[in-house]
C-alpha cells in the first residue's frame, strides 16, 4: 500500500513498511533486496531477497548481483536483522535459505569486517556453513520426487560456491593456480572448498541409503563439475589450507 501523503509503502503480506535506511551495514555490495521496519516498534527489521543466482561482478567496489530475471524456488526469502545479535537470521527452518544467506555473506566478503556483524563476510559465511543449520539428512522422503527438486536446488548453489575458492593444480613441478578475479585472494580461501566437499560427502551417503547417488539420472543433478571440485581439495589445496 502506498501512502502519499507520508510518502510510505506498506508492505500488505509483512505488515511492515518499506525503510527510508536500506542500508544493513553487512552485505555490502549487494544491489538487490528490499528493508522492512518492523510491524511495531517491539519487531526487528526484515530483508526481504531474491532467490536467485548470485554473481560478484568486481572486486573493485564490491559488486554483487542476483539475477532476477530467472528466479529459483522459493522466489524470495526472508532473513530478520537482528541488532542485539549482530546478525541476519533465516526467519524458516529451510536449510536451503540457511545455505543461501552464507552464499550472500561469502560473495560480499570483503577484506574489513562488516560494520554490522563485525566479521568479514567470508568468515560468517564459514561460520553459517559450518553449523547445523546447513547439515543434517536432507532426506525428507524416500521418494525421489518429493526430495529431488530441493537436491538440484542444494547441490547447485553448492557448486556455485565452489568456484570462489582457488583452484590448484601440478604443473612439471610447479603450481598452478586458476583464482577467481572477482574475488581478493584472502576472500577465497581453501577451505571453502573443503567445508563442500565434506557436505556433498553428507549428501552422497544420505542419497546411498535411498539407493540413489550424485550421478542418478533419475535425480539429474547438476554434479558435472567433478574436476572442478578436485582441483580444489587436492593436495595442494591441502597444504594451501594447514598454511594458512
């Protein structure tokens, strides 16, 4: 609803308004998603996002995009701004809106802490990644068509995540190694790539217990980057990861 005589608009399904403050003072970077004030002064703000792929544009101002124009499912989520806490929290359950929030944090991290959480965003996104939230059997059924969809979606953002951290590789003797420019080196470390690992590890044997795999056609995920993820957790990437 918008008001014209305040000048506000009210959102009808969250009850809240539209801030005149768009800034969370995390995400930094971030062009998409909208800010609500809370319903009454006793509720914290609420952010609402786009579920969409997430692309950091340029290390250089720290540009990072969604791409609205080919938006998942769910189309949005919300995530609550909690200033006593010092963090944005997933207002569902949903592993997935979990796994997404460290997505945005990693993809905005840069090499200062953010004014709001006081870490960098990529270590609140290892920090997200890394607890329960993101874990678990994310077996709801043993029904390939009921747990299918949320696999695709889970193992694609995965995969996305994947492609910040450096990969390594022997070269005659030599290292090489294959950075992703959008991102400073110290905003893509190794681990990332081993914090996946150990998660699609997690979901190759849920899948096992089902008898399905990574590789089901039946479940056609999109696992075709398995070079990709052994570049990044050889053992270069190892000894990259125990030196830092």
């Amino acid at each position: 609803d918008v008001n014209t005589a305040s000048g506000t608009v009210r959102s009808r399904e969250f009850g809240g308004k539209v801030s005149m403050d768009q800034n969370l003072d995390t995400l930094i970077g971030l062009h998409q998603g909208i800010v609500l004030e809370g319903a009454s002064d006793s509720v914290n703000k609420m952010f609402l996002c786009p579920h969409g792929k997430v692309k950091r544009i340029s290390k250089d101002g720290n540009v990072v995009n969604i791409y609205t124009r080919n938006l998942r499912t769910p189309p949005f989520f919300r995530f609550e701004v909690r200033p006593e806490l010092r963090d944005l929290k997933s207002c569902s359950a949903n592993r997935l809106q979990w796994l997404f929030l460290s997505q945005l944090h990693l993809a905005t991290g840069g090499l200062l802490s953010d004014p709001f959480t006081g870490t960098t965003g990529t270590q609140r996104a290892l920090d997200i990644f890394r607890s329960g939230r993101c874990a678990g059997n994310p077996l709801t059924s043993i029904n390939v068509a009921d747990f299918g969809p949320g696999m695709q979606h889970e193992t694609r953002l995965l995969l996305e995540m994947l492609t910040v951290s450096t990969a390594r590789a022997d070269y005659h003797s030599m290292e090489k190694t294959e950075r992703n420019d959008a991102y400073h080196a110290l905003c893509a470390p190794a681990s990332i790539g081993f914090v996946i690992k150990n998660r699609l590890d997690e979901i190759r044997t849920s899948l096992a217990a089902v008898g399905q795999s990574l590789d089901s056609e039946e479940l056609n995920l999109p696992i075709k980057a398995k070079g990709a993820l052994s570049k990044r957790t050889n053992m270069l990437c190892a000894r990259s990861y125990w030196q830092s």
